[in-house]
C-alpha cells in the first residue's frame, strides 16, 4: 500500500510539473551569466575565490522568489550559463535573448558589460553583480542597467567615513600595479579629500620579490615616514597586502583591500536576521557567501520583489516598479534597500569587518544628506553625469 502511495504521488507530482501554466499564474525566467578572466598567480592564494561566486548567490534567491511566488501563482527558473571566454559569454546571452529571455544577473568584468549592453540595445533588463568600476555609475550609464554591487567609491567612502570618524586622519596609501589596484586607489583618493583626510605617503608597490620569505624585510623600509594613524592598501588581486599587516615601519593598523576591508557582504555579517541568510547560504553552497554571491543574491531578490508588487513580468513595468518611491528591497543589512534613479546603484550600508569580526557598518553618525545618508556613499547625484530614470 505504501509503496502505491509513493507511485502515486509521484505521478501526480510529475503530471503538475508538465501541465502548463494555470490562468492567472506567471513564468518568471532570469538569465546568469558569468566570466571571469584567468587572474593569474598570485603569492599569497591561502584563501582562493571560489569558481562559483555569485552563481551560489542568484540560486538560493531563485529559491527564496519561489518561497513566495508559490502563494501568488508565480513560478521562477534561473537559466545559468557559465563562459569561458568574453566571446562565448556573448553569444550566450545572444542565445537567451533568442529564446525570450529579457532578465538578466551578469558577473562579468566592466569592458565585457559594456559590450553585452551594446548587445541588449535596450532590449533588456540587466543587473550588474561583478563590476565595481566608477565609471558604471558616473559617466557610462545605461538606462537598462542596476547594480548591485557597491562601486569603488562606495567601499572608500565607508573607510573615509570610518577614518575621519575616528580621527586617523594622516594616511598612508599603498598601491599596486595592476588597473584593478589604480582604479581603487583612485577612489580612495576622491574620499581622502571627501572627508577630510591627509595621504601623508602615496606610493605604488613597485617590487616583485617573493614576500613570503622577504617582508620582515622589505615592508618596514617601504613603509617608513615620519608619521601616520593608518597604512591603507590597494591590492585587489593580493599580490602583497596580505604582508602588510604587522610588518609597517611604524606601529599602525593596515585598511583597505587587506586588514579590515570596507565591503559589500561578508561571513561575520550576523545581525538584521543575516545569520539566517548565512546559514541558507552555507546549506545550498558548503561555502561561506562572498560580495558577489550577496550582489546576485539581491539581484534575483529585486527581480522576485518587483515581480510581486507589480504583478508582472514585464521587463519595462519591473523597471518602472525597481524605481517606484514604494519599492523597496528587504536584504539583511538593517536598512529597507532602494534603487538610485540618476545611475542604478543600489544603496546599501558598507561592512567594516576583518577575517573573523565586524568592526562597524558605514554610513555612520555625523555624515548628514537631504535625501538618505546612504547617499554619503558613493557618487552623489550632483556627482555623476548620468541620469537614467525620471
């Protein structure tokens, strides 16, 4: 009889799956894509990426989207597509385009968004989970195009904040070789002169010895100047950084993309009911969430809470609705999230953490803005070029 019973739920079971869409019930499908350069070597790979960051991100929201469309008659699919090369992942989404899709989460480098946007024509709703360039957000807009990564300047203008708040105001700026490196160290320059603080030292990391066996060495002569509060570093790739760190010539704490790092989401975020989303996380993945798990995560998040509130999958309503004064997006951070209509960007609050603690969540106290103080982070509207909607 039990074993009836089995036959016969699982036939019921596979019956629904095939049977079309009910009146009143809607397909919701988002398109990943996802490529990413070879980095090449670095010397410290003690902690490697993983392959797979974001992709682990936009499924567990494509889990979390059917949670809730399940009582609305909504029925979400993620169609992921990995690529090895800019070419391939272009012709990827030429494909997903062909065969409808309009919604889109890409993890790609900025040079490779700007050509998959040449591609949509405007044709296309796309979320931005892997680029942190400036430029995205201040002068190379599209208005078909949200991100939900936080840019360069919004990591620098949390440490800037954090910076000028503790009054470690005299600092010195390490930077590496690589455009990655420039493009960081600029942003933090705009925020050393944005909240009030001094580069006493700014100087490129110009060696290529092997620190593993020279830093006590090499970085104490490197880092010697008169004074400073704080050794801020801009190594993205982590070709040096990791070194830095207790080995200044003058006793100091070391920032920026080592030490303690502004950042957009991280495994020591527990508060605002993130344990939670943590520990979901770590169920699906086996592996802590990283920035870019998070961004696409609140990609697919977006997405799922337009479709809800508009009742629709319309690429132009979800647009409209993502911009609405009434959306707003529930994500873990303490704050209601909401979209910047003159560039995309989602705001969001900035994590100060080191490996194993958060040491504070930017904005902080004190940085007063007319509209929100999360506009303190990053290119204010008077600061960018673009303007996108409304």
């Amino acid at each position: 009889m039990r074993r009836f019973l089995r036959l016969l739920a699982i036939v019921l079971h596979s019956t629904l799956t095939a049977a079309p869409l009910a009146a009143g019930e809607l397909a919701v499908r988002i398109g990943y894509l996802q490529w990413h350069p070879d980095p090449g070597p670095v010397l410290s790979n003690v902690l490697p990426e993983p392959k797979d960051a974001g992709q682990r991100g936009a499924e567990l929201a494509i889990r979390d989207n059917a949670t809730t469309g399940r009582f609305l008659g909504h029925h979400y699919a993620l169609i992921t597509r990995v690529a090895g090369s800019e070419p391939a992942l272009l012709e990827a989404f030429d494909q997903l385009r062909r065969d409808g899709l309009d919604l889109f989460v890409v993890n790609v480098p900025a040079a490779t968004l700007d050509a998959l946007m040449q591609h949509a024509g405007g044709q296309a709703l796309v979320f931005n989970a892997g680029a942190r360039d400036d430029r995205l957000r201040r002068r190379d807009c599209d208005s078909h195009l949200l991100h939900t990564l936080p840019s360069y300047a919004m990591l620098t203008d949390a440490l800037g904040q954090w910076l000028n708040w503790r009054r470690w105001r005299r600092v010195f700026l390490v930077t590496g070789p690589t455009p990655a490196d420039q493009a960081w160290a600029s942003a933090f320059r705009r925020s050393a002169a944005r909240f009030g603080l001094t580069l006493v030292e700014d100087k490129p990391w110009t060696f290529n010895a092997d620190l593993r066996r020279t830093a006590a060495r090499e970085l104490p002569l490197f880092t010697q100047a008169r004074d400073y509060d704080a050794v801020v570093v801009a190594d993205v790739r982590g070709d040096f950084g990791e070194y830095v760190p207790f080995n200044t010539w003058l006793p100091r704490p070391v920032l920026g993309t080592q030490g303690m790092r502004p950042v957009a989401w991280h495994r020591v975020v527990e508060s605002w009911g993130a344990a939670q989303l943590q520990n979901r996380f770590r169920q699906l993945a086996g592996r802590d969430m990283t920035a870019e798990d998070y961004a696409a995560w609140a990609a697919v998040r977006s997405l799922g809470t337009a479709v809800t509130q508009a009742g629709t999958a319309d690429m132009e309503r979800l647009r409209a609705t993502l911009f609405d004064d009434e959306f707003q997006l529930a994500a873990f951070k303490g704050r209601k999230l909401t979209y910047r209509p003159w560039n995309g960007q989602l705001r969001q609050p900035i994590p100060l953490v080191h490996p194993r603690g958060l040491v504070a969540q930017a904005p902080f106290e004190g940085f007063l803005h007319p509209r929100t103080d999360l506009d303190t982070l990053g290119f204010d509207e008077p600061e960018s070029q673009c303007r996108i909607h409304g």
